[in-house]
C-alpha cells in the first residue's frame, strides 16, 4: 500500500500529514486547535481538514461559525455527521431536528439533507462510497 501524504501550504502551514497509510492516527483536538489558528478561520465563516481520505472513505474534521450553512444534495454515499462541539440543525425533505455535542446522524445515499449551526460547531464528517 502506497502512504498518501498531505504537504504544507501558505494556508496551511501545519499541514504536512498522513492521510491514508495502513493505519492513520488522529489527533482531533490538535487538528480543531490548528483549524482556529488558520486566517481561513478568521475570514470565513468555516474552515476544515482531510484528516483520512482513502478510495472508500475520507473523514473531514470541520468548523463552523453560528449561522454557518452546508448545503448538501444526494449526490455523495453514505456519511456520517457527528457533533463534537455545538449545536447543528439538520434539514431533511422529512424533518429538521438538532444534532448536539456527543451526538451523531447518519445518512444513507440519494437522501437530500443541508445543515446549520446553531453555535460555534465543531464536526467530524465521514462519507463512504456507495458500493
């Protein structure tokens, strides 16, 4: 297996990582703390990392200002949304409902959805192929 690496960048100073290898640690609170120290963080209203990414799957730790809005279509496979900080408003063709720290949803593929922050949200996005 090939070791996929990230490299540094002029916004992304910290970035030289490992995103795919036989194993990948993570360090998400070292990740967030980068995320917030970024000028991305400081002119957008979100900001976030591949921390994996693989044929299959790639996880994504995200920010998101209160008001911050993702809009999402059904194009991706399945993902999975869970709240490490904040409070997120999901949005669905069948209910809106709010997704708290320490809780998670998960989506099946062709499922329309978009979300918003309530708060300062913190997220850990994960999606996989649909096969």
């Amino acid at each position: 297996m090939d070791i996929k690496r990230n490299d540094a960048t002029l916004n992304r100073p910290e970035g030289n990582r490992v995103i795919d290898a036989p194993y990948v640690f993570m360090d998400i609170p070292v990740f967030i703390d980068q995320l917030k120290r970024e000028k991305s963080w400081d002119k957008n209203d979100r900001n976030g990392i591949t921390v994996f990414k693989s044929e299959k799957m790639t996880m994504v730790v995200t920010m998101l200002k209160a008001g911050a809005e993702v809009k999402r279509n059904s194009d991706y496979g399945y993902l999975t949304v869970q709240v490490i900080k904040g409070e997120l408003s999901i949005i669905t063709p069948d209910e809106a409902m709010s997704v708290n720290e320490g809780q998670a949803i998960a989506f099946h593929p062709n499922v329309v959805h978009s979300f918003k922050a309530v708060t300062d949200t913190t997220l850990l996005q994960t999606s996989f192929c649909r096969s």
